[in-house]
C-alpha cells in the first residue's frame, strides 16, 4: 500500500509501488534492449543472393571475417561511399554501403575476366 499527496493532502494509492530495485531492473533491461537494437543495426546483412555465392563457391566466413569486413564498410562510409568493391584474402564483395549489405562474393576463380559496375569505391581489406 502507497500513499500520495493530491491537493496538499494524503491519498491512499492503489498502484502498485516500485522498489529502487525494480526501476534499477527496468533500466538494466531497457538498456540491454537498446544495445542489442544498436547492435543489429551496425551489423553488416549478407543479402540473399550473397548467401547463395557464399554456399555455391564454398567461402566460410567466420566471425573476425565479418569484423573486417564490418570495419571496411565503416570506412568506406567515413569517404561518402555508397556501393563498394571489398578485397578480402581471395574473395571480392560488393556491398551497399548505406544498407551495411554484401550484395555478392566472387571467388579468385569466379573473378577472372568479370567487370564490376556500379561501384564507387574499393576497399583493401588486410
């Protein structure tokens, strides 16, 4: 049971009191929840047609690949960029830069003799 004051006078309240505990909880779990929505929303996004390149040409990506990867588009990003080409070991992206999304992947052996258009910039990636 809580009480309030209405008016200069007390009033017993119905609602339920929150202990400094609770709203310490409240906070804790709002901001996990903002930092994981932040998270996604600096993830670089593999499209779908990028997923199937990955599986055709049998390229693994692991988890400190994104990072670079990830690292490269934020770069790019930096300069104004807007559709890149990422070099990384064998393996050449294109990404929307804006979208933080790999569009495709080519493969050394896929990329002799291609062309590729529409790109405004190229990241090294080491």
């Amino acid at each position: 049971m809580s009480f309030r004051i209405v008016n200069g006078k007390i009033v017993q309240s119905n609602l339920p009191t929150q202990n400094r505990e609770t709203k310490v909880n409240s906070k804790s779990n709002f901001e996990s929840v903002f930092d994981k929505e932040l998270k996604k929303a600096n993830e670089v996004k593999i499209s779908a047609h990028a997923m199937e390149r990955l599986k055709d040409r049998n390229i693994e990506l692991n988890s400190e690949d994104l990072e670079k990867i990830t690292n490269a588009i934020d770069k790019a990003t930096a300069k104004g960029a807007n559709e890149s080409l990422l070099l990384y070991k064998d393996i050449a992206f294109i990404a929307s830069i804006r979208n933080k999304t790999i569009i495709t992947a080519v493969d050394s052996k896929s990329a002799k003799d291609n062309v590729f258009t529409n790109i405004d910039s190229a990241v090294l990636i080491s």
